[in-house]
C-alpha cells in the first residue's frame, strides 16, 4: 500500500454512518491501513451496565520512547433535519473546494490526516521512538466506554504515551488561529426541590416548589471569578427547569433545575462543590443536590509539543496559532493525567451543523501539519 490520498480517505470514513457511538466500521477501515504499515493494532470493545458497549483502537508502531500519539474519535453527533441538508451528510460529496458530510470537520478528516501523514513519514523512513493512535467511537456521546477506559487498559499493560495531539477542531474560522493547550472543565448539578401536589384555589393545603426554586437559582446568579492570564472566567449556566406540570390548576409536587459550570483552574472541583452548596444553602430552603463532573480543568504548559505544533502551523500556513483554553471539552481531559496533550485540527464554525463542511485545502495542510510534527518530536 503507498500513496494514501486524505481527502479520498476522509470521504471513505464519512461514508461509514458512525453516529454516536461508532458501532466499529470506521475503526475497522482504519485497522486495515494501519496494519498494513506494520502498527500493532488492539481493537477494545468496553462495557459498562447503563451504557452500549463501545469498540475503541489503540494501535502502536515501535516499542522506544518518546511515544508520540495522535488522538480522536470516529463517532459524530446526528445529523439533526436531514431535509434540510443540501447534500446527503453521508455521501461526502466534495464541492467548490469543500468536502462536505458529518463528520467533515469534527473530526473525520483529521483522523485521515493523521493517518496520510504517518504513512508519508513512513515512506521516508523510520522515526525515532514510537508512534501510536487513540481512536474512540464514543466521544461524542457519553464518553463511558471510550478514552477514559483505553487510558485504564493502557496503564494495567504498563503501556504509556509521552506526548499527545488530539485532532479536534480547534481553528475558530481559519486555519492556524490556535490551538488548544488547556481546556475549562465542566461540572453539571441537579437541584431538586420537594413540595406537595394541590389544587391551586387550596394552596393552605399544599406546598408550592416553585418558589423555593427560585430562591435557590437566583443565589447562583453572579460571577464567580475573574479568570486569569490563561483562562476566561468560570461561568454558570441554569439549562433546565422543569416541574412535570401540564396544568393550570395543580400545584406541583417538585421543581428540577439543571445547570452546567464551565470553570477555570481557580476552583478544583470540591473548591466549586463547596462554593455553589454554600450559596444555595444561603436560600434558607430544603433542597437536593446531585452532582456529576465530566471533566476537570487543566493547563499544558508550553514546551516541546506545543512547540512543535506552533513551528509546523507556521511553516506550513505562515502564522502562528494562539495557545488558547477556550471552548468546551474533549478527551484531552482524560489524556491529560498519562502525558502533555494539545489540540489542533480544521476549522471547527461548522461542525455539528446542518451543511458541516471542510474546505479540502484546510485537510492537506493539515496532514503536511501532522507529517511536520513528526519530524520535529521523533526526527
């Protein structure tokens, strides 16, 4: 096998109807390109009681450190209205320059990037050290079975990764805007307050929730940091009020309020537990709290991957990408406790769009992006 075209591969894998999660035909397709360049391919299929089972590839080429890593995912969101496509999402058709199909940009086309460029570095010969892909078919959805449990498996084997570039996309509307070396993490909670069901014209003989909720929403309203020199402020949003009521003349026997806080390294997630408690506790009303944390906040310094990524950008593009934290979350927040991670990838203002596109110049500066890295970390 030679000669591996990005834009050819990235129509193969947008044709595999992978939505979340992927059910393993694109990670199949990419076993067999990657077998044939000799990587060791260990295809993982995890599962967890609630969720579906998930098949995950984590495939190695070489046993010497540095392990130099590429990461992403193959699963993509749904693709919502499907008549209100101009082309059929899944077909990847590729017009006036645009490669268009879900998972174009988020992140199909990395991943093909990923692979051209390691098979282009391959043809001129070997790098030093290892080099290795993460691939889930589950990031975009719960994220159970997926990087999370690869990072477990890896670690029980004494397998480890010493630098990782995750391919999302990263680049606000341009290629080289920036990439991404930290992320906010993301804390969701679950208020629930308990009253008693009645009839309106009665209230003496029941107990509205309602008002109770709205003590306790309004005492999360208000800043809760100012950011730093790395990160914006932390900031939270109530997405969810609901009281299972449909009538007019029944007061409701409990209100739910979800709300989401994407915060900074100036809380941990106990310090952001303890901070929002105490202000809802100041309400002076009986409530509930559940809380689920799907990922902390977290910072790669600047150093030799970030580098790398920056110098490459810049001769392939002629600029140099910002080192930012902004946007939402991704496997970077589990990858981060094994070695440095960042990421870069194409322009991100369509994914999960109606019409999600990529232009296909932006896929083969990327991949010549990737090849370049490469050579900067392994030689």
């Amino acid at each position: 096998m030679a000669g591996l075209d990005p834009i050819l591969l990235s129509q193969e894998l947008i044709r595999l109807e992978s939505v979340t999660p992927d059910k393993g035909d694109a990670l199949d397709l990419l076993v067999g390109y990657l077998t044939e360049m000799g990587f060791k391919c260990e295809k993982l299929v995890f599962e967890e009681e609630g969720y579906a089972p998930v098949p995950n590839l984590y495939a190695r080429l070489g046993t010497d450190a540095p392990n130099f890593c590429f990461a992403g995912h193959t699963d993509v969101v749904p693709v919502g209205a499907k008549d209100h496509w101009s082309v059929d999402p899944f077909i990847a058709e590729v017009r006036d320059g645009q490669l268009y199909g879900r998972g174009a940009s988020d992140m199909k086309s990395a991943i093909a990037a990923f692979v051209v460029a390691v098979e282009r570095r391959l043809a001129k010969g070997t790098p030093k050290g290892s080099l290795s892909l993460l691939i889930t078919g589950d990031e975009e959805g719960d994220a159970v079975n997926g990087t999370k449990k690869v990072l477990e498996w890896m670690r029980e084997r004494g397998e480890k990764i010493d630098m990782c570039l995750v391919g999302e996309p990263t680049n606000p509307t341009e290629m080289g805007q920036m990439i991404k070396v930290g992320r906010r993490g993301s804390l969701h909670g679950i208020v629930t307050v308990k009253g008693t069901q009645g009839h309106v014209a009665y209230p003496h003989m029941a107990k509205n929730p309602v008002p109770d909720m709205v003590k306790v929403l309004a005492t999360l309203d208000g800043p809760l940091d100012e950011g730093n020199d790395r990160f914006q402020p932390s900031n939270l949003e109530i997405v969810n009020i609901h009281v299972g009521n449909d009538s007019h003349n029944v007061i409701p026997a409990e209100a739910k309020a979800r709300f989401n806080v994407r915060f900074n390294n100036e809380f941990t997630p106990e310090a952001l537990r303890e901070e929002l408690t105490r202000r809802m506790d100041s309400a002076g009303v009986d409530y509930e709290i559940d809380w689920w944390l799907s990922g902390d906040s977290f910072l790669t310094p600047a150093g030799p991957l970030s580098d790398a990524v920056q110098e490459a950008a810049n001769a392939r593009l002629g600029v140099t990408p910002e080192l930012s934290t902004t946007g939402g979350t991704s496997d970077a927040r589990f990858i981060k406790d094994m070695c440095p991670v960042v990421e870069f990838g194409l322009v991100g203002a369509t994914m999960h769009k109606i019409d999600e596109h990529v232009a296909v110049a932006d896929i083969e500066a990327l991949t010549d992006i990737y090849e370049d890295v490469i050579n900067r970390l392994l030689g």
